[in-house]
C-alpha cells in the first residue's frame, strides 16, 4: 500500500519532458510543471513564426516570462529523494555484499551475520549457524552485560576524570601556597637584612655624632688654651719693647704664669676608622630556619584556669594579667599558694612550639615547669632562684623594664638584647631536651637556649604576668 502510495507520488513530479524528478520546477499557468532547465530549453527554440511558446503537455502558449517557481513541488522532490536513499541504504544493510543475498543466518565462530550462500562457502564450512531470530535474545543478553561493563568503566574513567582535575587543582593550590610562603620568608630575610642595614648606619650616625661633638669640644679647649698663650705671648713682647723699668716690673711674675700654662693635648682619634664587615649571613640564616622550622610545630593551646594567684583571665583563655587590689572584673579569678598559670598542654614527647604577645609589659616569666615542681613554699627567702632548672623550671623572663634574665643553674644570667622582644616564641624539643626562646620580633633571633634539660617527667607551658596590669596574650598562627 506504502508502496503504490509513493509511485503514484512519484509519478506525479516527475517533469514529462525529462522523466526524471523535478529538480528546480517552474510551473506554467496551465498548471503542469517541469525541471528549469527543461522548459529553458523549450521555450528558447520556438517553432519557426511562432512568437509564443507552447506547453509540451497540453500545448496551451505561454510567455517565457509567466514562468513562476514551485518551491511546494521542490519540497515534496526532496522528500522522495531521502526515502529513495534510505530504501536503498536499508537494501544494502539487509543484503550480503559480496553475493547479494538476503541475510538471514549468524555464524557464532566469527559472530557474523551471513546469507544462505556464504554458509556453504569454505569461510564458514562447517561452522555452527542459527537463523537470525534464534540467537537474538542471547545475543542482546550478552550485549546489555557488555554496555553494563562499559558504562562502568566509563564511570571509573570520569571518576579518575575527576580526580586527575582535583589532584590538578590541588598541585595548583599547594603550589600557590608554597609560591606564597617562599615569597614571604624572603621577604622576611629581606626584612632582616633591612633591619642589620640600618642597625648598622644608625650606629654610623651615633658614631659620628659622639666623635664630631667631641672634636669640637677639643677644638674649642684648644682655642681658649692658644689665647692664653697669645696673650702672654703680647705681654712680653710689649715689655721687652718699652723700658727697662717697665720690662723689669713684675717680671717674675708673667714667668710664673708662663711656668703654671700647661697645654693639654686634645683628644683625638684614629684617622682610619676600622672598616665595616657584613653580618655573618650563614648565622643568620639558621637562626632564621631554626624559627621556621620551630613554627612548624605550632601548638593550640589556652591558659589553664586551676593555677591562678592574683590574677585575671579573659574569658576565652587566651588573656591573662596581674589584678591588684583595685582590679574588677567577671573574668576567671582566685587565689592559692602558685604565682603563675599553666598552659592547657601536657608536654610528655614530640616538639611544641608558642608564642606569646608581652608589648608594653615591665615584668614577665616565660617557659615551661615540670608537673612535679618544687613549690615556694619550700624555698624560703628565696625569690628569683626558685624558677631554676633545678626546682622544675626552664624559664626566661623580664624584670623592671629592661632586665632581661636566664634563669640558669647555678646562676641566672643577664641578658643582653639589642631589640626588647614584643612577642615571644617558645620551642619545647622533648626528646632532646632543650627550650628555645626566640625574639619574633627581632626577626626571630635567638634570645636563649637551655641545653640538655632533665625532663623527669612531662612538662608544662608556664605563665608568669608578675605583678604587671599589663596583659600576656597567647597569639595564633598567622597573627
């Protein structure tokens, strides 16, 4: 039905004149239709006296110009042109290539579809085959297993798809951070550098200064001392030019003066002043790393509330400071036989580090203390000795604004420091034994290190504000 359908469309823009589907068709007022190229080619040959030309269907005259386009009839050829192609693409997939058959068999050795006539060829002699309808099923079974692994593997390759982008922007990140934290430790070096540089001049200006200012008192000492001379100098010559009478007259007495005017040589100094030499970098550098490293071990901590004397705290623990008598306030407070606060942090192995902000206070005690320290209360008459390695602490501190301690065994040490520290790291190495204290400040150089320490037991941060309003504020990373 289909079938008949389609020729009788067919036949219907077909171009009488060529017999082949319409390509381009121009209609005439007559209503038949024909390819461009064929009614061109009529109309441009007339019959000899006739100035019209006529149609090749009905021979009704017409005027070239009457020509008109009929795109409807062009659509409905384009159309039947794609079925064309489809029908004979369709042939072609349901037939056998090599001997044109219809294909109805399947052979299972080489998993091809064959005709009747390839199955007796000596490709597929012997071989098992079955109709096509036979081993559809099986084989559409067998096809769906192979879809479900595929799209599981297509899955395991978006998958890694994925992770390759997020290892990428990972790499990227890390990259950007390491980039970032090169940038800021040489920034830092640079820092240290800047700051000697300047170190350095400042000392140069004093220098100069002291040295200008003495060379100028010595300059006018001489000055007063050459005067005098001048004018005894006049008075002689005056006595020796007048009479004998007036040299005479008091003689012994400008002698005196002369014997009493003894000249003091003014101070000077040397003319080659000693030449300047570049800090030792290699030092500086691993004094820089040394800090750097420490941070690495960066330890989150807060100020214990159970070991508290005179004391405030803020209320997020990270704040503590002397309260006097005058003090109020609804933070943390009491009181009992310690003089300073614990960290939150029992230090039993590993390596700890901390810094603490100590701007503007006159007095501090820094460090660690073991569990087991011996209590004041046992020490009596003792003050400073107390906070000694050998009653469980390693501690350094500050003391009426500028006496920085150490408090070593057998004595404590003063310490000197060109820049007062604003914040204080402390670096705990428990397994080697030592304390480190660095000047965060001072572009991390080291203020002291106890060595070899008897760590007997574990240890703790310890927090002394002395009796100082100031607070002692526990800084984070990156503060």
């Amino acid at each position: 039905m289909a079938l008949a359908f389609l020729t009788n469309v067919k036949e219907e823009v077909t171009c009488p004149i060529c017999l082949e589907l319409l390509r381009e068709p121009q209609s005439l007022e007559c209503g038949h239709s024909f390819c461009q190229s064929c009614i061109t080619a009529n109309h441009t040959k007339p019959t000899v006296g006739q100035e019209e030309s006529c149609c090749p269907v009905c021979r009704v005259s017409y005027q070239p110009g009457s020509l008109r386009p009929n795109r409807h009839l062009a659509n409905i050829v384009e159309r039947l042109r794609e079925v064309n192609l489809s029908q004979e693409e369709g042939q072609k997939v349901d037939c056998c290539a090599r001997h044109g058959e219809k294909l109805l068999l399947f052979c299972k050795k080489d998993g091809k579809v064959i005709c009747w006539l390839c199955e007796r060829s000596q490709e597929h002699r012997n071989h098992q085959t079955f109709l096509l309808e036979e081993v559809a099923k099986e084989y559409q079974e067998k096809l769906r297993v192979t879809l479900d692994e595929l799209m599981k593997k297509q899955q395991t390759t978006e998958k890694w798809k994925v992770d390759i982008h997020e290892e990428r922007t990972s790499w990227k990140n890390q990259t950007q951070d390491e980039k970032e934290r090169v940038q800021g430790e040489f920034a830092r070096l640079k820092g240290i550098l800047d700051s000697e540089e300047q170190i350095e001049l400042q000392k140069l200006e004093d220098e100069e200064k002291e040295v200008l200012h003495s060379l100028e008192e010595s300059e006018n000492k001489l000055a007063q001392q050459n005067q005098l001379v001048k004018d005894l100098i006049s008075d002689l010559e005056h006595r020796l030019e007048g009479s004998t009478i007036k040299m005479l007259q008091d003689a012994n007495d400008i002698m005196k003066r002369n014997k009493k005017l003894i000249l003091n040589k003014p101070k000077t100094f040397p003319k080659q002043k000693k030449v300047f030499r570049a800090p030792d970098l290699r030092g500086m550098l691993q004094v820089f790393k040394e800090l750097t490293d420490a941070q690495c071990y960066w330890a989150e901590m807060t100020f214990s509330t159970k070991n508290l004397v005179n004391i405030i705290m803020s209320m997020d623990q990270t704040q503590l400071k002397y309260k006097n008598k005058w003090t109020s306030s609804s933070s943390y407070y009491c009181n009992n036989k310690d003089d300073g606060v614990l960290g939150e942090l029992y230090i039993t192995s590993g390596r700890h580090y901390w810094e603490v902000d100590v701007s503007k206070k006159r007095a501090w005690i820094l460090g660690v203390r073991l569990k087991s320290y011996l209590k004041p209360t046992m020490m009596s008459g003792m003050q400073d000795e107390k906070y000694q390695p050998q009653y469980g602490y390693w501690v350094i501190g500050l003391q009426n604004r500028s006496e920085y301690k150490a408090y070593e065994d057998p004595s404590i040490l003063t310490l000197s420091l060109t820049v007062p520290p604003c914040r204080v790291g402390v670096f705990v190495d428990y397994e080697a034994g030592t304390v480190s204290f660095f000047n965060v400040t001072n572009h991390g150089f080291l203020i002291y290190k106890f060595s070899a320490c008897d760590f007997s037991e574990g240890v703790f941060p310890y927090f002394n504000p002395c009796q100082c309003e100031v607070p002692m504020v526990l800084c984070s990373p990156g503060s």
